[in-house]
C-alpha cells in the first residue's frame, strides 16, 4: 500500500475530538478523490500509531464512514474505500442557476439561514484546551465496537436478497419487529411491526409527518421552549405554531384551537421536566375533543437514573390518536441516522406511501439488518445499561460540582434522564451575554437555550456532560467560575 498521509493538523483545528477530526479529513480525502474507490485504507492500529489517538477512536472514525457508505469491511482482508463513494456526497462540477422554489421550498431555507451555528464554536482558549458542554453525544469509548462490527459483518453476509416487503419504503422488518419488542419490554408500548416506519433520524419523520398532517394555515401547538427542529418542520410546512407554556411538570393543557400538538412527555425538551400522569390525560382529552393528533417525541429519555419512569401518552392512547417517535441518535455511533414512528392504525398507508415519494426503499439496509441483529440478542439492552449507569455517574458529579460552585450563578433543573441538565441563570440578560463570551475565553462553551424559545423568556444554558469524563466536567465548571471572578475584578 502506498504511503499514507493526511492533513490532520488543520482538521484537529476545526474539530475538537480527535476521531471526528479523523472521520471529517478520511471523508473529505475520499470525496475528492485522493483516496480510490477500492483503495484500502491503514488498519486502525496504524490509524492510532500516525496521528497519536486511541485504537477505539480510529475505529469510531471508520464506523462513521461505514455508516454512511464511504467504506466497505471484508473480513480477514481489512477496510476499503466503497464504490461510488466519492458520488454518495460530492457536487457537481457544472454550475447551475438558482431553482425557483415552492412556498415550502422558500420557508425551509429562510429557517436554515437562520439558525444559530454559532453555538457549537469555541472563542480563543486561554486556559488551555477547550472544554464544550455543547451536544448529547455517547460516550463513544464505550460503545461496544467488537459486537457491533460482528452484527455489521452477519448483515453484510447475507447470500440472497430479502423478500420485497423487507425492502419497503417503511424499513426492514425484522428490524420492525426488534423495535416493537423492545418497546414493549421497556417502554410498555403494544407496539406491531407493521405499525412502525423507518426514519433516516427522527428529524426526517417528524418533517413528513408534518408535512402529511399540516395544511398552510393549520394551527400547531408547540412547546415553549422546544426543539428548534420541530418549530423549523412546522413553519417550513406554513404552519402557524401555537405557543404552550411548560412548567416544572411539564405543558400546561389548554384549551387549544388547533388539530395537531407535538410534546415531549418522558422527558421536556429541553428543559427535562416530566409530564404528569394528570396533564396526559387531559392531552388526551383534549386530543378526543378536538379530534386532533399528537406527536410524542420521545427524543432523549432511554438513559434514566432516577425517579420512577412515566407511561408514555401512547400506552394511554386507546383512540388512536398518538404518534409515538423515537431515534438510535442518541444510543448508537453518531454516522447511524436511524429514526422511527410508531402510528396509529389509520395513519400507516398514508405515512407509508408519503416515505416512498422520498425513499422507494429503506435506505441503510446493511445497518437495518445489523442493528436488528444487536437488539435481538440482547447487546443493545446490554449497551442500554451499562451507558446508564456511566451517564449516571456523570450526571450526579455535574450536578454536585454545580451546586457546589456555581449555584451563585445557575439553578439547576436537573430531571431524571436525558443527555444535558437545563440550568436558570440567576443574574439578568446583560451579565449572561458577558458570562457567555467570558467563558469562552476560559475555553468552556456551552448552549444558549434560548436557541429553543418561541419567544423571549428568562436567560438559560444547556449542558451536555455525557460525552465528557469527571476531570474535564470539573474542569470546565472551575473555569466557569474563574470567567465570573473575572468579571466582577473588571
């Protein structure tokens, strides 16, 4: 094999993870062609030895790229760029003019070009290298690449294409059939396979199902805060969103005028409250009045350490009247872009056949096929637990380094679940703008929640800790508290 070298030094600039940096440079080398389709590439030993980074973080690098069919595994012969790969992402070299869009086609980009992206960016670091709370992600040194990779090479080892109805636009469907046992046993959801609809991530379901279920016009009730995702599908649809206040327990019912609510029950996104037994109800209530639908999104809360888990509305739906939705996003290897709806009986065939307008057949087979695999015997639940119990940890050390530190500066509403904390700035607007660019010079980032406001509300931040070990959790709360002594000595 030739001599093998990239530009990590200005990768490992751009991104703060050695195996995104990795992943991001082996990609971008594939798309323009300095790597060839059936090259094959260095096996991860040798990835670790040249760029100075973990075995387990260069074989995260190629599972990302497996994911998304850049490269190929055979076994006992190694890692190879796949072919067309450098087509799966690439432009096109002739120039063309700008489409004329649709009203949705126009509400989509304008929601885009409004997104805050500065979010995830770093100021200059005085304090060494930077520490974000920024993003849920797993905590991938964890993740249980061995029984992964054998999952991945019994899919790739079937000899016989699988009968049509396995290759419909709705997913795999002993994957279905994997999902709707493993809701029932942990979620208590009846759950059928036949009821259940594959996602490339629940972004993609939640856009098409508003896309099926909004005219422009329609009123849409959204949480406040929600997800920034869920308030883009709507207006891109012309939807006109209606505001619900959350509390401590959750929305606050209404009587709403509207046919179509989105909610996050389990676990309010983002600021982790859970809906009592009491409010679902009356959603339900008043979803029979109304003779409207909800979508239960049920984003981030398969982690739980504490407290007693709530029934999600679907185990009290008996009208049919709850879209329950779900995503390995948060639970399996960043590059695996699976989502899924559980629906109601009368909405399949409509939901189905709005999926095959996009995707005539499920895409990711190989992952499908792997993925229901690891369910199946028993390594996702195992994988469940023992990220439970390390998300656990971290979440109790956040939440003891920030109450004994810098409760001066947030309050904390920490939940039982999910991936970041919700926390209450304390002091006014003006001193959380300074705080925020104060920090940054510390080195420390973390989310502005009023990312996900539908209107102004009090100051607040999301800090995401799963994806980081005790030192650097401590690390970066002292130096939070570092930034605010250097205010108050300005």
């Amino acid at each position: 094999m030739m001599e093998f070298g990239l530009p990590m030094e200005s990768y490992l600039e751009r991104y703060a993870y050695k195996y995104l940096a990795l992943y991001h440079a082996l990609r971008d080398a594939i798309l323009d062609g300095r790597l060839q389709e059936g090259e094959r590439l260095p096996a991860t030993r040798e990835l670790a030895r040249l760029y100075g980074m973990s075995r387990g973080s260069a074989a995260q690098s190629y599972d990302m790229l497996l994911a998304e069919g850049y490269v190929q595994a055979l076994v006992g012969s190694g890692t190879f760029v796949a072919r067309g790969a450098a087509r799966v992402r690439g432009e096109s070299p002739c120039s063309t003019p700008d489409p004329v869009l649709s009203t949705w086609g126009r509400r989509l980009i304008e929601g885009i070009s409004t997104a805050d992206h500065r979010s995830g960016i770093l100021q200059p670091v005085e304090d060494g290298q930077g520490i974000s709370f920024i993003g849920d992600r797993i905590a991938s040194d964890f993740f249980p690449y061995p029984e992964w990779r054998s999952c991945l090479n019994y899919a790739g080892s079937f000899s016989k294409e699988p009968k049509p109805e396995k290759l419909s636009a709705a997913g795999y469907l002993e994957l279905r059939r994997a999902i709707a046992g493993h809701l029932r046993f942990t979620r208590g959801i009846q759950a059928e396979a036949e009821h259940i609809i594959m996602f490339s991530g629940s972004m993609q379901g939640i856009l098409l199902l508003s896309q099926l279920l909004i005219d422009p016009g329609d009123s849409v009730v959204l949480e406040n805060p929600c997800y920034h995702g869920i308030r883009k599908a709507v207006l891109s649809c012309a939807g006109k969103i209606v505001p619900a206040e959350v509390d401590r327990e959750g929305i606050v019912p209404d009587h709403w005028n509207a046919k179509l609510l989105f909610v996050t029950p389990s676990r309010q996104y983002p600021t982790g409250s859970v809906l009592t037994l009491e409010r679902r109800r009356q959603l339900l209530e008043w979803a029979r009045v109304r003779q409207a639908v909800i979508i239960e999104d049920d984003y981030d809360s398969e982690f739980r350490w504490g407290g007693r888990p709530m029934e999600p509305l679907k185990t009290l739906d008996d009208e049919g009247r709850v879209v329950y939705v779900g995503s390995f996003s948060k639970t399996m290897l960043p590059g695996l872009r699976l989502g899924y709806a559980v629906l109601p009986e009368a909405l399949v065939k409509p939901a189905a056949a709005a999926k095959a307008l996009y995707e005539p057949v499920s895409p990711g087979l190989l992952e499908q096929r792997a993925l229901a695999r690891f369910i199946s015997k028993g390594g996702y639940g195992r994988h469940l637990r023992r990220m439970t119990r390390l998300y656990g940890e971290r979440h109790r050390t956040f939440c003891r380094e920030m109450e004994a530190k810098a409760s001066h500066l947030f309050n904390l509403q920490p939940g039982d679940a999910g991936l970041h904390v919700y926390a209450e700035w304390i002091h006014g607007t003006e001193e959380y703008e300074r705080f925020k660019t104060a920090a940054g010079k510390k080195g420390v980032s973390f989310r502005d929640a009023a990312l996900y406001r539908l209107s102004p509300g009090p100051p607040a931040a999301c800090f995401g800790f799963a994806h980081l070990d005790e030192t650097d959790i401590i690390e970066g709360i002292d130096r939070m508290v570092r930034a605010w002594k250097d205010m108050q000595n300005i």
